[in-house]
C-alpha cells in the first residue's frame, strides 16, 4: 500500500472536542509536499433506540515535510439522524517514524483538537510489526494515546476545573490478501484517568473490520464494519464508515 496516514483521529468519542470517524488502519508517513486528501463517511448506532444515531463526516488533509516527518489537519462535524442537532471541530498535529526497518517500525505521535468550549492534547505512539516489507502479507499494531483535557465543574459560587484525560489503546492485525486489497481487524478500549461521578472507568470499546483496496494508483477506498461491545445494560450497536484516500 502506497505510504499514507488513514485515519490518524480513530475513535469515536475518545476526544472531548468532537466524535471523530474512525478507520481500521495502520499508519504511515505522508509523501513529500502537499500529498493526501482523505474524506470519510459514517452512520454509528445501528441497532439502539431512534434518535441515538449519529451521521458524521471528516476531511483530512496532510502534508509530508520529510521523508520520516509528516503533519495533517483535519475537519469533522457530526449531528443526529435528522440533521437538527449538530456539532463540529478541527485537529492538527505532526508525526514521524522513529524506528524503520523491514520489519519493525514505531511512530510517534502529537494531536491536537478543538471545539465547541473545549481543546485537547494527545501525544500517542504505534508499533508496527510486519512479517515481509511494505505492508506486503500480513502484521500487527499496537497503538496508545494520552489524551489530555479537562472539564468544567464550576457552579454559581465557585468556580471549579478537573483534569478529564482518557488513555486510548488499539491493537490490530492486518493481512494483504491481494496487491491493493487488505483486510483489517482491529479492537479498541479507554481508560478515563479522572471518571466523573457515575462514570465508568473502563470503556471496553468495540471491535472493527475494515476492507481497503486501492481502485487506482492514487486512490484508495477505505471500508469500515464497528460493533460496539455492550457494557452494563448498553444494547448492542453497530456502525458503517466509508472513505477516500487520494495520494496528490
């Protein structure tokens, strides 16, 4: 697969700031220049009670400065099944490949998000470890991510602010069944560093099959299946996400 990022925001309420699409999908570096247009789709909430679902969609621009360095901006917005109530947000960040080998690989990360009343930090990193080179058979991932923000407590005498952080973790395993075609599965959880009252401190996520084929030596279409794993007396939830990655 031809060296991009797809999907470096990947979980759906994970960030304060907005809910972001997400995409099964490792990551690498952008090509040099202006190199990367990514648009995606999604519907979250197949399977709960009406008015539960959530339409949302992002754009994704990014910009490789050097060879292992690379940066990207992003615009998400996200609203009910009726468009009546909607929201939005922007991130930007950098990113480079500390570690490269055939093998082996590591990438760090640093995010950050805005939106409505609220802004977020998150310095992440992902391990990459391949069995042939350039994403070629098969591999795994494993990526953790700090996001660090905060939430406002105060009340009519007495103004108030607590640290809200949330520690991310994804693993994945890839497996390239075809040149230009590879099949992902992926699983995510989160870990509320400070829960509020009634809150719970594990959120065990859910589990994503994703299906990527490139239609064309400068496109790529990224598919998603989500099935959000019930926890406590949630129903079971399902999501669809569609996208396009365009290498400029």
């Amino acid at each position: 697969m031809e060296k991009k990022l797809k999907a470096i925001v990947i979980v759906i309420a994970i960030f304060l700031f907005s809910q972001t699409l997400t995409a099964a999908d490792t990551c690498e570096t952008f090509d040099l220049g202006a190199s990367d247009l990514e648009f995606y789709l999604g519907y979250d909430g197949i399977g709960l009670e009406k008015n539960q679902g959530v339409i949302s969609a992002e754009v994704v621009a990014g910009f490789g400065i050097t060879e292992r360095f690379s940066a990207l901006i992003s615009l998400s917005g996200e609203s009910n099944e009726y468009f009546s109530n909607g929201t939005g947000g922007a991130g930007f960040g950098i990113f480079g490949t500390i570690v490269d080998t055939d093998h082996f690989d590591v990438d760090l990360f640093l995010n950050a998000g805005i939106g409505p009343d609220s802004f977020s930090i998150s310095p992440s990193i992902e391990i990459n470890i391949d069995l042939k080179p350039d994403l070629e058979l098969a591999g795994i991932y494993f990526r953790v991510e700090e996001m660090l923000a905060g939430r406002d407590e105060s009340t009519d005498n007495n103004e108030k602010h607590a640290f809200a952080g949330e520690l991310g973790i994804t693993s994945g395993i890839y497996y390239s069944i075809h040149s230009g075609h590879q099949l992902l599965l992926e699983y995510d959880m989160t870990v509320l560093n400070n829960p509020d009252k009634g809150e719970e401190r594990l959120n065990i996520g859910g589990i994503a099959l994703g299906y990527n084929v490139v239609v064309h030596k400068k496109i790529e279409l990224i598919s998603q299946f989500f099935y959000d794993v019930p926890q406590n007396d949630e129903r079971h939830a399902f999501g669809l996400s569609l996208g396009a990655v365009v290498t400029m």
